[in-house]
C-alpha cells in the first residue's frame, strides 16, 4: 500500500469530512522544494477522495507575513518595507497587487499545472474578516498558559514579556512587537509603536495585528478543523511548532491537532541549480516548466516523506521522465516486481484518479531532446516523428501530452539543460577542417547509406562497420560526422539521429563532404 493510501486509512478511520490543510509565507522566490509540500497534501487529498470521502483542501497563503528583511533579489527601496506585512507592499515588477502576489502567483500556476484541487485562502483577509478574533482574546485571556506551555515544550527560557499578538502600526505600517498586554479589553489593545512612535489601539476583529507564528498556526487549525497537515521536518523538531501547537490548540483554543505528515527536504543535486538566464535558483514554476507535471508528482510521490529528494534539474530530468514511463507501461501491461509495486501505485496516485483508458503513446524522453532541437516548432516535431514511425496511431490525448513534453524540453534546454546534450543541426556545411582520412570515410558512407533502408539499426550498423573498415576507426568515423553535422565531435546516438533528419539531407552533406580538401 502506497504511504498516501496508509495516511487516508488512518484519517479516514477519525474524520467523517476530511479537511486537509497547507500553505506558504511568500516572501521570496518559492524554492522547487515548496512543491513537495502541496503535491504530499494533494497524494493525500486524492487518496481519501478515492476512497469516497467527502475531503476538502485549503490552501493558506500567509499574506500577513512582515518581510523580515531586504533580500539580494530585491531593489534598495525594498529597505523601508521591512518589517511591514507583504499583503501591504508594492509589487517588485508593477505588474501584481501587491508583493504577496507577485510571488505567490508562479506556485499557483505550478500548482495549477500539477492538478492540485484546493480553495485558496489569503491569510490576511482572514484577519480583516475578524476570523482570528475568537483566537486572538483567548490569547490574551490565557497569555500566562501561553508562556507556561512555550516554556515547557520548548525548553527555552521563560519569556514574561511573550506578546501572542503583534498591532499593526498605521502610521509606519509595521507590526509592533510589545502592546500594552494590561490595557487589553475586548476588543481592543493599545500600543506604542517602538519604530515611529505612534501610540493607539488595535482592534483585534480587524485586520489591526496578527497572531505570532506559535500562536496563528494552531489558531487555522481551530478555525478550520484541519484533520491532516503536511510540514516541514523543520517544524516537527521535538520542542518545534508543531509540539508547541498540540498543546495550545487543545489548552488555549479548545480544537485538536491535525494529523502530521512531516517531510523532508528537497535538496538540490548538481551543478546546474541556477537557471542560466535568471541566476535564480530552482524554483516551482521552474520545475513544472522544464518536467512534465506528472513526472514532478511521481518523482515526489515515489518517495516516503520522511526520505529526502535529490532534485538534478540537468540529466536527472530526462531520467526522472523514463522511469515514469516505465512504470505507466508496467501499470498498463503488468510484469512489476514487488520491489516496483510502491513506484506503480505513485503513477497511479500521480493520476489524480483521472488514469487513461488505455497506455498513452510513448516517445522516449531522450529522443525527444534531440527532435527538438532539430525542429523549429511543433510541425516540425511532428514531421520527424512520423518520418521515423515514431507516432503510429496517436489520440488528441497523446498530441496533448506531446506537445506539454515538448514545451517542457525547451524550457529544460533554454535554462538548465547541460551543455553535452545540446546542439544544433548546421544548415550549411560547417566551417571545419577534415582530414584526407575522415574525408575518404565520408565519401565511402554515400553508397551504402544511398541503398539502405532508412531507420536507426540499419543506419548504425552502416557507419560503424564502415568505420571499423576505415583508417580513422568506428570512434573517429562517428566524430566526422558529428563534425560536418552540428561542428562538434560528439552528440546524440549516431543511428537514431541520423534517421530523425532526412535521407536526402544526410546524403547530400556527406558528398559535400567529400569535395573538402584535407
């Protein structure tokens, strides 16, 4: 049984009306890893939907974060903005409400394009609907129980001055880190602001403060009922928030706490981490650009939470989306191992309950790197596949798919791809010089090539034997003409890539070839 369909056992066993809960503080630019948190809710979400439950999914946007610093990406004004909630900040670009949506909205999109299903909530038009209010005067009420609780759990010192709620400041529009805890009197407290001096009252049905984080976290849970949650393992440190919620959302709130799916991280493998036109790390929109959405999902499905991931955004792509075939092809004709059956469920879970009727139709990952970068646009793509029998029968639903692979192949090629795979087929005979040798072996090539049937084997088999029988070698055959083809001296696999180009092509580059003086 696959780890999603374990959790939704267990929340299924407690929850007639399962609601699942997640979210983020978008500060920043939303790291790759972030994904692995709502693609883990989502497993969950789809896993108690297949068993019939009415599940439901919300996702939380901490809009009323303060942005704690000025941050390398940001521009220096961004400087007088810290320390103020990021729902209430320009947008870095001008093209977004606020700073909250401009980096929120590319994990939206990524989201969107994973097939996440959920409501989205913005933290901040809780606050400004009073939803927090309840929450909000228990803390206060209870705010020696607080202290006790974060002491003990924790295990920090005691802090008597602990504010559970911090007032927002309407004159410098930052939060205030001390009100006046005596003067609290439903539904007011009052406060003196230690940046600008500015004193007055918040009201706490309004969008005048915010819970801090030990606080505001268990009080979603109380507000929604949240029955499971995934997080980072960060958080479930002994003594960590999630420790900390248990407690107050049962003493201080009145609710219980969800149950926790702690994960691990998504760490960054390989030298091409930044894309190369941003200088950016990787980040979620970046995934769902260059791999297909559901080989993102399965690669994060296959995977027991409490492991890590390693994320390769150069060859870990191409191998990452052959073993989602694979097991999409052991789903459809049987034949996997019981070591396999774990991986197969992630496919099947990776569906999000929509799995195709029959097997979709297969062009290797790896083949189609190379089609694309010998093709201007899709017809192009489409041209070469079906010169070299690569399509046969193909449904709307696999010229769909086709075509998303083809634009995640691009993205992939244009920002992380390494610099081994990538080429370009020159239109006119390169600029090279060739010896009397590889000349000789060129020119040899024409016959045999002319009479041959045109496909990969048989295209191989010819210039390697043909190469064996030469001076320069089948090694130094397959550099020649990779020199008169792309002006390199390696690329892709010599057969399947001659067959993708034209026959009439090939021939004539290689005559042309043939004229060259050494």
């Amino acid at each position: 049984m696959h780890w999603a369909d374990v959790i939704a056992e267990e929340i299924d066993k407690k929850c007639d009306r399962p609601l699942i809960a997640t979210g983020i503080s978008p500060t920043g630019f939303i790291h790759v890893g972030s994904l692995r948190e709502a693609i883990t809710a989502e497993a969950v979400r789809s896993a108690l939907e297949g068993r019939g439950s009415d599940v439901r999914m919300v996702y939380l946007i901490d809009s009323f974060d303060p942005l704690r610093k000025r941050y390398e990406f940001l521009p220096e004004f961004f400087e007088e903005h810290v320390g103020k909630p990021i729902c209430r900040i320009p947008c870095p670009c001008g093209s977004h409400r606020t700073y909250a949506d401009h980096f929120i909205q590319p994990f939206l999109d990524a989201m969107d394009a994973i097939g996440v299903k959920c409501d989205i909530i913005w933290t901040h038009e809780l606050y400004e609907q009073g939803k927090f209010a309840e929450m909000i005067d228990a803390s206060f009420a209870k705010r020696d129980k607080v202290i006790e609780i974060l002491t003990e759990v924790s295990q920090k010192e005691k802090n008597d001055n602990y504010a559970p709620y911090n007032p927002l400041c309407p004159d410098c529009g930052r939060f205030v880190k001390q009100p006046d805890f005596d003067s609290y009197e439903f539904p007011y407290v009052r406060y003196r602001c230690e940046k600008c001096g500015h004193e007055g009252k918040a009201d706490i049905r309004k969008g005048d403060g915010k819970l801090t984080w030990r606080l505001e976290w268990p009080a979603k849970w109380k507000m929604f009922s949240v029955s499971a949650e995934p997080f980072g393992k960060d958080h479930a440190a002994a003594g960590g928030s999630y420790d900390t919620g248990v407690r107050i959302v049962k003493e201080i709130f009145g609710g219980e706490a969800p149950y926790p799916i702690p994960y691990e991280f998504v760490q960054l493998k390989g030298k091409g981490q930044m894309h190369k036109s941003t200088g950016s790390s990787v980040t979620g929109m970046d995934a769902i650009s260059m791999t297909p959405p559901e080989v993102l999902t399965y690669t994060i499905l296959r995977v027991n939470p409490e492991r890590h991931i390693d994320y390769d955004s150069e060859m870990g792509i191409l191998d990452m989306a052959d073993e989602y075939d694979r097991m999409e092809t052991l789903f459809f004709e049987g034949g996997a191992t019981e070591a396999e059956e774990n991986a197969v469920n992630a496919y099947k879970l990776s569906k999000h309950n929509r799995i195709p009727k029959k097997m979709p139709l297969h062009i290797p990952y790896r083949h189609l790197v190379n089609v694309v970068q010998m093709a201007d646009d899709m017809d192009g793509v489409l041209e070469i596949l079906k010169r070299n029998g690569d399509f046969g029968d193909a449904t709307e639903d696999d010229l769909e798919r086709l075509n998303q692979r083809v634009r995640c192949v691009r993205f992939w090629l244009n920002g992380f791809a390494p610099e081994q795979v990538r080429f370009s087929v020159s239109k006119k005979m390169p600029d090279i010089e060739l010896s009397e040798d590889e000349i000789r072996y060129l020119s040899s090539l024409v016959p045999p090539l002319t009479a041959s049937e045109w496909n990969a084997e048989r295209i191989h088999n010819i210039v390697s034997e043909t190469g064996k029988s030469s001076k320069i070698g089948a090694k130094g055959g397959f550099q020649a003409l990779y020199k008169i083809l792309i002006n390199r001296t390696s690329g892709p696999r010599l057969g399947h890539f001659l067959a993708t180009m034209e026959k009439e092509f090939v021939i004539e580059r290689l005559k042309e070839a043939s004229l060259l003086s050494g």
